[in-house]
C-alpha cells in the first residue's frame, strides 16, 4: 500500500528539480526585458511605416485593383 504525498514531500521533489541557487521567483522570465523588445519593436514598426507609408498604400492599393480586374 502506497503512502499519500503530503506537502512537505511534494514541495521537497519540487524543489529537487530546481537547480542550485535558483528559487520558484526565477522562473518568472525577464519582464523588462520583454517589454522593452516591445516597445523598440512598435517603434521600428512606427518609423517604418511614416517612410513607407505612402508606399505600402499606393502597393495594396494597386494589388486590389489588379484582383478586381
């Protein structure tokens, strides 16, 4: 007969997959690093397309019209 896992052990097995020096809080990721690749990403988008834009609408444009006939 199997003994029931009680918090204890199954917070020491949890642990033990861990690696040294690492707690739970570590797996959180890097926010703020993640934010910022956001925000650089939205601006790169937003100068690219105050260049392009005009472009890009004259490109779309032109693309429906050649499908419309």
């Amino acid at each position: 007969m199997t003994e029931p896992i009680t918090r204890t052990v199954l917070r020491r097995l949890l642990t033990l997959r861990l690696p040294p020096g690492r707690s739970r809080r570590d797996e959180r990721g890097d926010v703020p690093g993640w934010v910022l690749i956001t925000v650089m990403t939205a601006g790169l988008v937003a100068a690219l397309w105050a260049v392009a834009g005009p472009q890009l609408s004259q490109m779309l444009q032109d693309a429906l019209a050649s499908v419309r006939g």
